[in-house]
C-alpha cells in the first residue's frame, strides 16, 4: 500500500512539474492560429537565447484599441524560435537588432478568461490569464518554467502582458 501511495505521490509531483507553466487541459492549443490571428511583433526574448513571434486574436485586437484591458476570450501566442548562429557560435542579429530566427522550438499560448474551472489551479494562471506550451506540432510539451509566475510580475499593470505596449500600438 505504501508503494502504491509513494507512486502516486511521485506522480503527480511529476506532473505538476511538467505543467507548472500552466495547463493545456484548459489552454488548448489554437489549430490554424496563423490564418486566423494577427502578428504584431517579433522579438528577443528575455532570456537572450531565443526570438519569439506574437500573434493576437480578434479578441485582443478589437479589445486593445478601447482600452488598456483585454477582454476574456482574448488569446496571445508566441511562437518560440532557437537563434541562428555563427561559425564561432555567436547569435548572429539582423539590422534591426533581433537576432535571426532558426528553428521553432515551442509555441506559448495564453488565454484570458473570467470563468476557470476550479480544477485549473491558480498557481498556473497569473489573475484572469491561463498558460500552456505545445511543441510546433501543437502538441503538449513538457515546461518547466513559471509563465504564470513571471506574468505575474505585471499584475495591475498592462494587463499581465509584456508586450502590451506593441499590441496597443497596432492599428486595426
């Protein structure tokens, strides 16, 4: 019995752990995203080693342009690319001083709404917005970093997104 309960322990510490980014059960990854959604920004990501390419849904883009929150149903998508490098193994940067685009290595999607299931714990959402990570097949991958954690930091102010000012300056 005891076996029983230390695997399940171990289970579900192994999940949490998987998905302590946030949820894809309730962040589904958004099939057809490119035809549907706009892209309004490319950028190096904070961590220095990748570029990410943002996409807002009809949602966010129509919510935006009103006012400094988005509203629920809106939905943000980076797509997350491995840099380009040189012979010495230097990311090499374009013109504009983002680094060139390589492999994609994952797809983050985040999703406002005001009606989670309680079963959707609140230590993987950062206030109304959910997260989850998929791989660029959209199916789930295994995140080990806190995306709600680090949304977080943003809490009352440009709506937990740290590219709040480049979608507000897309004109629709």
């Amino acid at each position: 019995m005891k076996k029983i309960a230390s695997l399940m322990i171990f289970c579900c510490l192994v999940m949490t752990a998987a998905f302590a980014g946030g949820d894809p059960e309730f962040v589904v990854f958004p099939e057809g995203y490119k035809n549907t959604d706009t892209q309004y920004t490319t950028l190096n990501r904070a961590n220095g080693k990748q570029v990410g390419v943002l996409y807002a849904n009809e949602a966010a883009m129509g919510s935006i342009q009103y006012g400094d929150q988005l509203i629920p149903g809106s939905r943000i998508i980076m797509e997350i690319y491995k840099l380009k490098k040189d012979t010495e193994g230097n990311p090499i940067k374009g013109a504009d001083g983002v680094y060139e685009k390589d492999a994609l290595a994952a797809i983050a999607v985040m999703e406002k709404s005001i009606n989670w299931s309680n079963k959707f714990s609140a230590e993987h959402r950062s206030e109304e917005w959910g997260f989850a990570l998929y791989d660029p097949k959209g199916n789930v991958k295994d995140n080990p970093l806190e995306c709600a954690s680090c949304h977080m930091s943003l809490e009352g102010s440009e709506d937990n997104l740290f590219t709040h000012s480049q979608l507000k300056a897309i004109e629709k």
